[in-house]
C-alpha cells in the first residue's frame, strides 16, 4: 500500500561501504515521519544488509544479488520508494546539523513546474571543506568536456546564488517523482559513470530545468586522489563517453567527437599509459574503446 504521507524518500547505494553507509544514515533526520530511507546494498560480498536493517530498524534496505551498477542500484530504489521527490545521495556524504533541513530543495522544485531536478552545494569533507560542485559547464559536443563550478575553491559564499546548471550531480539530486514518470529510470547501459549526465539530458528532452540550490550542503568524503589510475575506472570512462555520445549528439558533430575520443584521446591515454609500463591501463583503454565499437 503506497504510504501517501511520505514527501521525501532518500535513496542511496552501497557496495561493500558498510562504515559510510552507516556514518551518512546517522546524519539523516530520520525522525522525520515524512521521510523514508532506503538502502539499496548492490551485492556486498558480506551480507551487510543485514547489519544495517539492524542497526536502523527503521528504514528500507534491500538487498540485490547481482551488482547493478550505480543507475540499477537507483533503479530498485526508486521502485520501492513512496515519496513525491526522490533525493539520491552518496553512500560516502554526509549531512551536519546546520544543513539537515532539505525543504530549500523541495522549495525550489516546487518553485516552477519546470524544474525537475535540483542538486545542493557539494563541498568535501576534508580539510577546510573546498567546494566540489557548484553548478556544472555545458559539455563540449566534440571533446566532452566540461567543469564543475567553484572546484576546489575555499567556500566565501561565492557561489551562493541559484542558477539553471546543465547537469545534476550524482552525488546528490533530488527529483521530481512525476518527472521519473515521464523521463524514465536512469540508464543502466553506463553500469558506473555518465549516467548522471545522460539522465539529465533524457530529463531536460522530457521538457524540464535543472538547479543547483546552495540553501543546503552536501559534505563527501571523496578523496582528493581520485583513483584515475583504476583500471576499473579507465574502461568505463573511456567505453561510457563514446557511449554518451552515441545516445546524446547528432550529426558531423557526434563523427567529430568520435575522432577527438579515439584518434587523439584514446591514442595518447595508451602512448602515456604504455611509457609508464601501466599496461594494465593500456589494455582497459583498448577495450573501452574496442567494447563500444562491437557494442
């Protein structure tokens, strides 16, 4: 039975984050009755679903068996959750007292049917807590590339005021339940990466804006080294950006990135990889690249 006096339902994955599942779920307002949690655990070698229904009797967790990716982990999620407005949120963020109030979200979406999405400040958790995510820049529609706002700088208030962003940011977004209905899921064809981008363009062709909203702060723990020499990350990195292409831009314009990714990215990430003897990057770069041709 749907349980009509839930407003938000706040949705977050875990995969073998047991520590920061449990630390980002102790910052939650969870005595608010017009909240639910749900924690979807995408098949940690240890049952550590169980140890959170434990933990936090009063919240969701559901357990896959199979790891779905971070866009089928959501996916699940947003099949059980009850809520008007969807929050995904980093297993590794946290809420501090000062900014567990997310009404300012829901008061921005609620500020025009034409938003759809909103995303809050991102600062990391460490050191003086620079900024991570301030809005994004519009992608290249050749070399896809773009920035996150205000990166790394010292948080003044600088970036303080709402603004329409391009993207919202996987680490923290709130949605509209209605604008899901008529966007669709998220895409699970990404497994990691770009599947955030790639649903904010199916949200933005389904007619509806995305904001960034500074009234609330997300703090992550995202270490400041980002393992860029994963070769985990390097495949799906190099396979989901040729793929983000091929779902998302048209014409000379999508030949061009083609030749831009492969021709000179691909070429010189091997040429760098192969003089640092990392032929394990060397070899996921290739097969990034090989998967999506054969894809």
């Amino acid at each position: 039975m749907v349980q009509l006096d839930i407003q938000i339902s706040i949705i977050t994955i875990n995969y073998n984050g047991l520590k920061d599942t449990c630390e980002l779920i102790e910052t939650l307002p969870l005595e608010d009755v017009s909240l639910e949690v749900i924690v979807v655990d995408n098949a940690s070698k240890e049952n550590e679903a169980a140890i959170i229904e434990q933990r936090f009797p009063q919240i969701t967790v559901i357990r896959s068996d199979k790891n779905l990716g971070f866009a089928g982990g959501n996916n699940l999620g947003i099949k059980a959750a009850h809520g008007k407005y969807l929050f995904f949120i980093n297993n590794d963020t946290l809420l501090r007292p000062q900014t567990s109030d997310l009404r300012p979200l829901i008061n921005r979406l609620e500020s025009s049917p034409k938003i759809g999405a909103v995303c809050p400040k991102i600062r990391f958790a460490w050191g003086d807590n620079p900024i991570q995510f301030a809005g994004y820049t519009p992608l290249s529609p050749v070399t896809m590339r773009n920035r996150a706002i205000g990166f790394g700088e010292t948080d003044h208030g600088q970036y303080d005021t709402a603004h329409l962003t391009p993207y919202a940011h996987g680490a923290a977004m709130m949605v509209k339940r209605e604008v899901i209905e008529k966007s669709g899921l998220m895409p699970e064809c990404y497994f990691l990466y770009y599947e955030e981008l790639d649903w904010s363009m199916m949200i933005r062709r389904a007619g509806y804006d995305i904001w960034y909203e500074p009234a609330v702060t997300i703090f992550h723990k995202e270490s400041k080294a980002t393992g860029q020499d994963s070769p985990l990350r390097t495949y799906y990195i190099t396979r989901n950006r040729l793929l983000f292409v091929k779902r998302n831009i048209n014409g000379i314009e999508r030949i061009l990135s083609y030749i831009y990714i492969i021709g000179i990215v691909g070429l010189k990430d091997i040429l760098k990889t192969m003089l640092r003897c990392r032929l394990d990057l060397t070899k996921a770069t290739n097969k990034g690249i090989f998967d999506f041709i054969n894809s």
